[in-house]
C-alpha cells in the first residue's frame, strides 16, 4: 500500500484521504446488523459527497438520503439514479420543490405548510406517495423539526384533499448518538404514530448513528440496535403487511473513512507547552473549532514514545480558535513532519470553507492498490472565483 508520506510527496500537503475498504467494511457491518427485508439503506450524502465514495456506496446497494436540493443534485451528478434517492429536510421553496418533483424524488415533508405547498406547486403527473417527518422529542423541547402527533389527523386530511397520500413515516435521532437506546425509544413514538396511516408502506428512522472519536468512548453497538429495530419491525409488519425499513447512515458509513494528512512547519515553547503548527486550518476542517478536541491526531511514520508536554496543534492562521487539536500527547515533532487526523471522512471536507482564505486541499481515495485523485487541490483563484463586476 502506498505510503502517506508518498501521498503528500504526489498530492501535496494537506491531503484528505478516504481508504474504499473501510467504507466496505462498514456498509457491510451496518446492513448485516438488520435482518429486516426489505431494508434500504440510504447514504446521507451530506456528510460526504465524494463522487468516488457516493459510487462505491451505490455499487453496493446504498440509496443517497438528501437533506436538500443540492444533495439530491450531487448524487445525480454521481449517477446515482432519481429512484435510488430520498428526500428529507425542511423549507423548500417552489423551485426546490420543482426541482425534487420533476426527477420524481421521494420526499419526507417537515411541517403542514410543506405539505400545503407541495399540493400547491404539484402537478398531476408528479408521484403522489408522500412521507412525513415526525417530530420525536417531546413538544416541549425545542425543535423544529417535525409534525406531532396532534397534528398527523390534519396532515392526512391535507394530503387527502391533494390527492396524496401519506405512506411513511421519518425520524431523526440526532446526530453522533451512540446509545442504542435512544434510536429504540424514539423509533416506538413513531411507530405508534404510524399506525395512524391508513396506506403505511415504510418507516424511515433516518441517521445519526454515531461513532467514536476517542481511544476510550465506547462504539454504537450496532449489532444490538439493528436486532432491536428489525425485532420492531416484524412485530408492525404482522400487523400491517410488509413494510419497508429505510435507514439514512452518513458518518457511520465514511467517518473512520477518512484521514487529513497535514505537514508540520513549526514548533515552539513556551508557558510549559508545546505549539505544533501545521500547513492546514480549521477553514480546511471546520469540526475541531466548534467541537475542540474530535479529532485523533497521530505522527506518521515510526511509533515513537509521547513527550509529556501539553501539546496544541495549531492552525496556519492566527484566528482565535485555529486548533486542530488541544492538550495533545505527541512524540517529538519537526518541522516537515507528518501529522495525521483521524476519522474525518464525514463532516470534514464537507464542512470546509474559504473562511480565512486557506485554499481547500485534494481528495484522494485510496482502493486496493489504485489511488485515485477524486477532487484537485484549490488554488487562490477558487477564493475569488464566483466574484464578479457588473
Ligand atoms: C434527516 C437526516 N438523515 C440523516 C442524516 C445523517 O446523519 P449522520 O451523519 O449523523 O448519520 C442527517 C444529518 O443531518 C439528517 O438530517
């Protein structure tokens, strides 16, 4: 296998890289945890659109779960077909409407107005299966989220009167949730709830399976909530006839994916601690500013002992929380050195930006032996690319 240090040598630095046999690895993981059929598993695009990934992914089975327009966009543009992608998110607009409805896209609505304006900008020939996104905190939380259970009997007289009708129902347990628990407590509230609908066909409880960013944190026990969900599953299906499960994993599937390589310029003390600073920013990866220490950080190459000095990773910026990492323990470090982040291959790239003017690195996804170059390092020309002077 290539080497990162070849990686950087042939890419440049910083680098992220997605290795194809982890992502197999937990697609396969995740679908043998449900032996529920039918079971679709649709790939949350958002955390990751890398076409060579959404491809992968489709290659073995994943649909694409969209969060909005332009995630519906990107899995096309990846060839993924309009059939093979479900819709769930919030506030379209007639054009984002139009957008999802001309390709024949599934859709989870969020809210009775949504479900208003879809019969408002519908049209005959548009598919008339409509899901709803059920609201699965109790009312007195704050989210906006989702229609509640008081409002489900409106809902079905909105679409009745369209000529829709209400076949599924969607939740979504939060992001990063790693307590099986949680997906089981509140995947009963909407089945409860689904049993209201006259022409139930799916329940999708959506993403949110979590991962774990530490040496310590224990993992989702996936085989345990696949279990729990299929055994649920069985039991509605007796009920009510075949009913199709529909899962929407994004980090799950990519997050221990991916790697952001990252070359040290230089290295200082004082104050008793240590100051790495390295070639990239949290512009580049915008998850260690807003969470401080997710990521892992590693030296590459020979394993060498931890100094005991507080180390800090720092960015090539002098924004307050330029940090790619804090309170650290790492080997003795030098300038060209190689550091690598860990588990970033979901909501890393994706949530870059050209906050601080750091142009964006290369994507790379290593497979088998091939490297493959899915996305070319920006230039400053990219910073100022769509400005224009009329
Ligand atoms: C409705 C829905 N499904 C799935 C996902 C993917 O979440 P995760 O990457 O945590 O699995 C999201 C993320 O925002 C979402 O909003």
């Amino acid at each position: 296998m290539v080497s990162q240090g070849e990686l950087l040598r042939r890419f440049g630095s910083p680098l992220y890289v997605y290795d194809a046999d982890v992502v197999r690895a937990r697609y396969a993981r995740f679908v043998d945890a449900f032996d529920h059929q039918p079971l679709h598993v649709h790939f949350a695009i958002v955390c990751n659109k890398n076409r060579y990934l959404v491809r992968l992914l489709a290659s073995l089975g994943a649909g694409i779960h969209a969060n909005t327009p332009g995630d519906a966009f990107a899995a096309l543009a990846a060839g993924v077909a309009a059939d093979r992608i479900v819709y769930s998110g919030t506030n379209l607009d007639e054009q984002d409407f139009r957008y999802l409805l001309d390709r024949g896209i599934r859709m989870n609505l969020d809210s009775l107005d949504q479900l208003r304006d879809r019969a408002r900008f519908g049209r005959a020939e548009d598919r008339t299966e409509i899901g709803m996104r059920f609201l699965i905190d109790d009312e007195d939380r704050p989210n906006r989220i989702g229609i509640t259970l008081g409002e489900l009997p409106e809902a079905l007289a909105i679409a009745r009167a369209a000529g829709l009708r209400i076949t599924g129902l969607h939740m979504y347990a939060g992001t990063n949730t790693r307590r099986a628990r949680r997906f089981i407590e509140c995947m009963e509230r909407l089945v409860d709830a689904a049993m209201q609908l006259p022409d139930l066909a799916w329940i999708d409880i959506g993403g949110g399976f979590g991962v774990a960013y530490e040496d310590d944190e224990p993992e989702l026990e996936i085989e345990q909530l696949g279990r729990d969900v299929s055994a649920r599953m069985r039991t509605l299906s007796k009920v009510r006839g075949p009913i199709e499960l529909i899962v929407e994993p994004g980090r799950y599937l990519v997050g221990a994916a991916g790697s952001l390589l990252t070359t040290v310029v230089s290295v200082k003390t004082h104050g008793g601690r240590r100051y790495v600073g390295v070639d990239t920013t949290v512009g580049n990866i915008v998850v260690p500013s807003v969470y401080h220490t997710r990521h892992r950080v590693e030296l590459v190459g020979d394993a060498a002992p931890l100094l005991d000095v507080p180390t800090d990773v720092c960015g090539n910026t002098t924004h307050s929380r330029d940090y790619l990492g804090r309170n650290l323990k790492l080997p003795e470090v030098a300038p060209g050195d190689v550091l690598r982040l860990r588990d970033v291959g979901a909501y890393g790239y994706a949530m870059s930006s050209h906050f601080l003017n750091r142009p964006r690195p290369a994507e790379v996804v290593i497979d088998g032996a091939g490297v493959h170059l899915t996305t070319r390092r920006e230039t400053f020309a990219d910073l100022v690319a769509t400005q224009v002077d009329e």
